[in-house]
C-alpha cells in the first residue's frame, strides 16, 4: 500500500476540458483525455502497477524536502526539491482553452529548472491506454521525441535539449542534469479520434515558445480572477476554491463535473468507490447562487443555458423529465461497468468506471434545477419558460412518490424529507418566477401543490420524539441534507423547529465540527462499510450555524474545517477518522459549500461587529 500516496498529496491542473493529479513527488498520476470523462492515459492512483503514469523527479540519493504550492491566483502547480547539492523544481501546467468548441488535442506542459548549485531529474514515462485495458506500441521519431500510441488516442512526448529519450520497452526513460539558472521541458501531447496525425504536437517546441505559453497561462488566470468580488476574511481559500470549480468545468458546453476522479474510496478496503467525472443537476445548480455571488455571472449563465437545453430535451433515459446526472455534453447514457483488472487505491476494489445511479429517480433535482433558473433574469426565452412550465405541470401529478434520494443510497426507495423539501422550492420559485416576469402558469395548481408538500413536510417529516426533521417519514434518524432548510426559505434560520433540529444534528451527526451525512446503521443504505464525515455537509453546517446567529460556534467550525485542506487548499469528499482526506478528489461540491460558507460567516460577522460598534 505504501506505493500509493495519500488522496490529498496531489495538486490540480486543467485547461478547462480535461484535467490531471500531480503527486507531490512530481508524478502525474490521473489524467484522462480528451474529456474529464474520456478513459484514462495515466492511472496509477488505482492501480500503481497497471494504471501508469509519468514521473519527473529528482533523483538523488539523499534526503529531499519537497514543497508543493500554486502559483499565487493560478492553476499552475510548482513542485520544488531540496536537497544538499541543490535547489530546483518542476512547473506543471496545462493551456486554458475556454473555447465552446471541444478540441481532441490536449497539452500538459512540465517544466524542470535548477535555481541553486546542480540537480539530477528523472523522467519515467508509462502510459496506460483505456484504465490501463489496452496495449500500445512506441514510435520514435527523427527529432528524438516518441509517440505512444494507443486504441484511440496517441500521446506524443517532446523533451527540450539536452534530455535524450531513452526507449524502455514501450516505455521512455531519461535522466538529465541541470545547474543554476537552466531549465529543459517536457510536454505530454495527446491527440484522440479523428485528429490524431501521427505527429501529436507538432515540432519540437523551445523554451522561448514554452515561456511565453507559461506567461499566458498565468495572465489567463489572473484575468479571469478580476472578476472576482469577494473581499472577505478567507480570501486565498475562496479563491482556490473558485480556480478549482473553474478548472472542474467543461469549458464548451458549461457543465461542471463533481469531481476530476473515479473510484477513490470513501474508507480504505471499502466498495463505496464512484466515478464523478459528470455533472449533477444538484451539484452544478446549488453552485449558481455561489458563482453570482462571487462575480462569476459568464459561468453561471452557461451552466443554465445547460440545464435549459436538458429541460427542452423532453423526457431522459430514465425515463424521468430530468435524469440526476448527465455527460458534461448532455448525453444520458452512463453505464457502469467494474474494471476488474485494477486493484483500486490501496487495493480499495471495486473500481467503478460509468455510474449506473443515472436510472435512479431523486426528486429534489427538481428543486435545485428551478433554484438555478430563479437566480437569472434571463429565464429562457419562449421556449425556455415553456418547457420549465412543462416541467412543473408534470411535477404537479409525479411530485408524492419515494425515491432513492440525495445520496443515491441503493437500500430502497424511501419518502425522503430532502426530496419533498426541493419539491417544495420547486413550486414556490415557479410561483415566483411567473409573477416576477408575467408567464403564463397554472399558479392556483403550483401554489396549492406548494402548500400541500409544506404541511406533508411538517407533518410526516417531522419527529416530536426527536423535536427535529428527520432523514424520512419512517425514520428517526437525522440527515444532514436538511441543513439546506433555511437557505432555501422553507423556514427562517431562528425558527424554533429549526433550531432543535440543528441542536440534534449536533448530537447524532457532529463529531468535533465534521459533520456526517447520515447514520448508516441506523438508516441502512445497501452498502457494505462505514464512511468518513462528508465535508459538504460540514461547510453547510457552518452556513447555517451562522445563519442562526451561533457566530462563535459557526466560526471555530469553519476555521477547523479548513485545517484539513491540503497543502495546496484543496479537499476531496470526506475526512477520515485520523483527519485523512477520503473519495473522489478535488470535489467541486465541497468547494462550492466552501465558499457559501465563508460568504455567509463574513455577512454575518459583519452585521454583529456594525452592531456592536
């Protein structure tokens, strides 16, 4: 197990189609292309043996002190070693393409270079085509740079002089040294489909060109960041958290991912083990109100242009009006398969590739798509109001059904309080929406509908023994989904029924300010294992402790929870019982969460300092 580093020892790089995870030791270890959802070219963060991947490292005897940080307000990834006879690093990054024309060609550029005394480098090139299932041949070419090609993709590799390429079977090595003041590049370029030319890449680039490509990848970032408005007290990890939804979302159509991987596990040995590689109607619509209030309005209007054409699509391959998660193109197709020949992370199998949990009916995406749709003032159009109308019309007779729920539990359906909560928001913003903008709607049905699921809601999804909300009408367990209550409206953050609920959520779901989704031994899922606290959950926590005027509690939570980024301010989906970062990694969702958080922390503690001033 100790060939696999630990999930958050990675950084994050991406040019807005397709990403990659650098470990700490200078190995790209996950990369797929030409998609975030395409199979992987690199993937021994599942399988160290079979997945492959591509090192650039020092390569030295002694003891080395390794650094990983980003570049201030960029995506650019430093990696730096330390060692007795010198200082150098490597600059991994990846070109931002926010084209709306996919492109079948990606470049990962990695740049060595020794700033004190002398340093050797080791470059281990091991691609691994389709998870590591196909076999792939090498070719060198006459400018000493090899192409590897695979099924349906070629990667080609390029080195700078003086690196000299040295064949390895159908792998390349090469070892260099380097003194003060010199740098050589590596660039990994892969070609897919119909664009593959033989010659990914083109002619061997100089550094010159690589420089001024390193110069407009930094100003792209430090562009885009001008539209940022948050001036709060957590400006660096609200900004990391803005680059990583960014570099999480797929640039020509709007659609962001929940995570850049597959397969991570949520406990060690555990079968809980996903791919997140597609976009959540959940996820991508509670990120709208974030991205608007962080100045973000391009990336928000895109992502509901997105919705919009899901919506006048019609009918999904569920069966459903909206299915839960889509391709970042839209297709509903996502058949899971298990890859049997990776032994997963730390040998944590199965390794999911596809996610059949598409078929399952989860009735709050509802909800959280008119969320989305009532932060705009553009509502669509003719057509766009029509088929959200629509939507709400088939709601109206489809909306009192038990379903598999947020967390896509597979233990059966259930009359989730979460999911009839988002019906709720689902009506009420409708409501809103045709009277703001004078839409033809069949209001007295929507608002009646509305008032029916609120007095189902505090009815049956409430527990006088438990004085809180519960997880569903059967239950008595929590669930910390209905942490959302407040934010959405459905009651105020002081309501008396709200705050004995969060005095419960604190009892059964808090353990030292994490906070868990639920308790699966009491509320069984159909899945084998126990899981970490999920840190969504934890940053929605804060929200609404805040929200609720608990600033002292909300603000230990908050500063807590961000003690376990990694060191480059990054968070997968979970924390683990020693404080270990769990699941696929970097989770949009969390960061998202993150953000709402600090923004909400911030406007509270500010209204409490005006007042005390």
């Amino acid at each position: 197990m100790d060939d696999y580093p630990p999930i958050a020892d990675h950084g994050l790089v991406g040019d807005l189609q397709t990403a990659a995870l650098i470990a700490a030791d200078g190995t790209v270890d996950w990369w797929c292309t030409p998609r975030f959802d395409s199979p992987s070219v690199f993937a021994s963060l599942l399988d160290n043996d079979r997945g492959g991947h591509c090192r650039l490292t020092a390569d030295v005897e002694e003891e080395v002190t390794v650094r990983q940080l980003y570049l201030a307000d960029t995506a650019i990834l430093v990696t730096r070693y330390m060692a007795p006879d010198g200082v150098g690093e490597v600059l991994d990054f990846m070109e931002p393409d926010p084209s709306t024309t996919p492109s079948a060609s990606h470049r990962l550029v990695r740049v060595a270079r020794v700033v004190r005394g002398s340093l050797p480098f080791e470059l281990i090139c091991r691609p691994r085509f389709d998870y590591g299932k196909a076999e792939h041949s090498l070719d060198r070419l006459d400018d000493g740079s090899a192409v590897f090609h695979g099924p349906d993709t070629d990667l080609h590799l390029q080195a700078t002089d003086p690196v000299d390429l040295d064949p390895d079977g159908s792998d390349v090595t090469a070892r260099f040294t380097l003194h003060a003041g010199e740098q050589v590049a590596i660039v990994l370029t892969s070609e897919s489909g119909d664009a593959r030319s033989g010659r990914p890449g083109g002619p061997t680039p100089d550094i010159e060109a690589l420089t001024a490509a390193f110069h407009a990848c930094r100003a792209f970032w430090l562009t885009w960041l001008r539209s940022c408005r948050y001036r709060g007290r957590w400006h660096e990890m609200v900004v990391r958290s803005a680059i990583t939804l960014k570099l999480l979302t797929y640039a020509p159509t709007g659609a962001p991912i929940a995570a850049a991987t597959m397969g991570l596990p949520e406990q060690i040995g555990g079968e809980r083990n996903w791919d997140y590689r597609y976009t959540w109607i959940r996820d991508a619509s509670l990120s709208v109100r974030a991205l608007i209030d962080l100045g973000f309005t391009d990336e928000a209007n895109a992502f509901r242009r997105w919705l919009r054409e899901r919506l006048e699509a019609g009918a999904s391959a569920s069966g459903e009006p909206l299915q839960i998660m889509y391709r970042v193109d839209g297709e509903p197709h996502l058949s899971e398969e298990v890859l049997d020949h990776l032994e997963g992370y730390r040998r944590s199998a199965p390794v999911r590739a596809g996610n059949e949990a598409a078929d399952q009916i989860q009735l709050d995406i509802y909800g959280e798509a008119a969320y989305a749709i009532a932060q705009a003032e553009d509502i669509g159009g003719i057509r766009g109001w029509k088929a959200f109308a629509g939507l709400l019309d088939w709601l109206a007779e489809h909306w009192d059904r038990a379903d598999e729920g947020i967390w896509e539990t597979r233990g059966g359906r259930q009359d989730f309080t979460y999911s009839r909560l988002m019906t709720w928001v689902a009506f009420d913003r409708g409501v809103r929406l045709a009277t703001a903008h004078s839409r033809p709607a069949d209001l007295a049905r929507w608002g009646a509908t509305r008032d029916t699921v609120f007095h189902q809601i505090t009815d049956r999804g409430w527990s006088e023994k438990r004085r809180a909300f519960v997880q569903h009408y059967d239950t008595d367990v929590l669930d910390a989904s209905l942490l959302l209550m407040p934010r959405v409206g459905f009651l105020a953050p002081n309501d008396p029924d709200w705050l004995t609920t969060l005095d419960a959520m604190d009892e059964e779901l808090v353990s030292d300010s994490l906070v868990y989704r639920y308790d699966p031994a009491a509320s069984p899922d159909g899945l084998k294992g126990s899981e970490g606290t999920f840190n969504l959950c934890s940053f929605l926590y804060v929200q609404a402790l805040a929200k609720s005027g608990r600033l002292d509690q909300a603000r230990y939570a908050f500063d807590k929870m961000l003690t376990y980024a990694n060191h480059v301010g990054l968070f997968a989906e979970e924390i683990g019982p020693s404080g270990e970062q769990l699941g696929n990694f970097p989770q949009a969702f969390t960061h998202l969460a993150l953000i709402d958080a600090a923004i909400a922390l911030d406007e509270e503690l500010d209204r409490a300092e005006a007042a005390a001033g």
